[in-house]
C-alpha cells in the first residue's frame, strides 16, 4: 500500500517582489487608464476612448518612445524571427510539416528549409518529399528557429543548423511565454549533468547532456539508449525546479534555474513541490538572484 504525506495547515509569509528597488512594473487590469495624454501612440493591448489610453489586456506597460503597449501576462505566443521554439509535429503535408508551438496558428517547416541528412546541399526532390515521414513524423518533438511571420501571425520555421533537429529522450516542460527571459542563447549545458532548451514560445526541454554531437546526421537521428538513473534523478529535479519557479512566477533563464536547483538539493526530488518547500527554495534563489543583481 502506497504511503500517504499529510501536512497540517500552515501560515506562509507571502514573497516579496523580485524586482530590485526602483524597477517597479506598472501593471495594468483591462479598462485602467493608462495615461490621458493625447502624444502618446496606441500600440498593442490598448484602445482610446475619450482621449484616454485604456488597456484592453491584463499585463505590463510598455513604452517605447512615444509608442505604449501592454504586454498581456497569460497569452497565446507571437513569434518573433530569430526566436528558439521547440515545438511537436503534429501534420505531415505536402512539402511542409505542421508544427504546434503554442501559437494562435500551427507553424510552418516547410521541406527546403531543413538540413538533408549528411549535411548534403541540393535542391529537393520527388524522393526527399516521399522520405519525409523517414525525417520527421506526427508526435515528434523538434527545436527550431523562426524564420519568418506570415500575414496571418502563423510562424514559419527552419531547422538549417546543427544544432537544431528532432530531440531525442527528456522530459517536456510547458509554462507561459511570458516567463521564459530572452537571452543570447536559449541551449544551456548545465553543470548539474544536464541541458535545457528553453524555447521562446514557453516549452521547455531537459534532456542529458550529450558526450559528443554527432555532425553527420543533420539533426535527424535520436539516440535511443537507456538514460542512466542518475541523469533522470538530475532531469526530474531540474522539472520540479521549474515547476516551483513558475509556480513563483519567476523569469526562467540559465541561472534562476541553476540556483534553484542548487537550493533544492538538501531535499528529496517528490518534497520540492511541497508549498513549504517551494517557498524555503524559491526565497533562497530569488536572494542570490538579488545579490547577484545588487
């Protein structure tokens, strides 16, 4: 018989905010006033109604120059070119792949914008779109990066480096977009022992990190070897981890990851998401990310 945890109710103190002192976001709920100057430029997320600027999504105020606009807390991702999606396959069509990324529209991988195995340069053929199931099939799950944004908002991809390509054995994390912080680079070798893909459009990829990359296949074959139980004890801490930070609602990069992982590790993997847990974890990563800033 399976042992059952109970706890007793417990006062919990809230967080603070883990924004530093004078970095306070204006939040705005739909229909608040944002300003009633009439200079400013409406963007998106916003209406004017009697020479006022009203937000018409929850979310934060952005001002660029002259130009405001509300970046909505919970939504649908918009792509941007140069983006890092991991994204599922979920159609295989003519000449193209239908890929989901968390957007209002499935996005595009069109067959000529992908590398052939071996690497080979050439135009494509009838027997590259016969062999595209051999490529890429419904259920798989790949990294990519946007290409382009089309007319109607949906997202066309491309996979033409080698870093890109189908993902082999992990574990899939998905959290809002809004979380995920825009770095330089979205691939992280963790010094825990694994690596996480952090994709722009809030689907995370923790998978272990690979001895060597192998450059021959184009990023099409998977290895399918059994994963040792240490680096599935390493990726399963690493997806609580994950999960307490957004549970926190705190932005995901390499570094508030790392550090709450290493605050979680005097605890047991199945204890981190325990509310109490959670927030003696959450409170010590959230202080070194404030020292590290300060």
């Amino acid at each position: 018989m399976a042992a059952v945890t109970m706890r007793l109710p417990a006062i919990r103190a809230p967080l603070g905010s883990t924004a530093p002192r004078g970095a306070e976001k204006h939040l705005v709920a739909p229909g608040d006033t944002i300003t009633t100057d009439t200079g400013y430029m409406r963007g998106h997320g916003t209406y004017v109604e009697d020479d006022k600027l009203i937000a018409s999504v929850a979310g934060v105020v952005e001002r660029v120059n002259k130009l405001v606009c509300v970046r909505a807390l919970k939504a649908r991702y918009n792509g941007e070119v140069g983006d890092i999606v991991v994204g599922r396959i979920t159609e295989v069509q003519q000449k193209r792949w239908k890929v989901e990324t968390n957007s209002r529209l499935d996005s595009v991988l069109l067959l000529s914008s992908i590398n052939l195995p071996g690497g080979e340069l050439r135009r494509r053929s009838a027997e590259d779109e016969l062999a595209m199931r051999d490529y890429l099939q419904e259920g798989d799950l790949i990294s990519a990066e946007v290409q382009s944004i089309f007319s109607d908002g949906a997202v066309s991809l491309h996979t033409r480096s080698l870093k890109y390509g189908k993902l082999a054995q992990g574990v899939l994390v998905q959290v809002s977009p809004s979380l995920v912080k825009r770095q330089k680079t979205h691939f992280h070798d963790l010094p825990c022992g694994a690596s996480v893909i952090l994709g722009n459009n809030g689907f995370i990829w923790i998978y272990p990190t690979p001895e060597q990359k192998d450059e021959e296949a184009g990023g099409f074959t998977t290895n399918l070897e059994p994963v040792p139980l240490s680096d599935r004890e390493v990726i399963s801490r690493l997806r609580n981890c994950i999960v307490a930070l957004v549970t926190h609602k705190m932005m995901l990069f390499d570094t508030s990851i790392l550090y709450c992982y290493e605050a979680s590790l005097p605890h047991q993997i199945k204890d981190i998401l325990k509310p109490e847990v959670t927030e003696e974890i959450i409170l010590e990563a959230r202080q070194r990310l404030l020292d590290l800033q300060g």
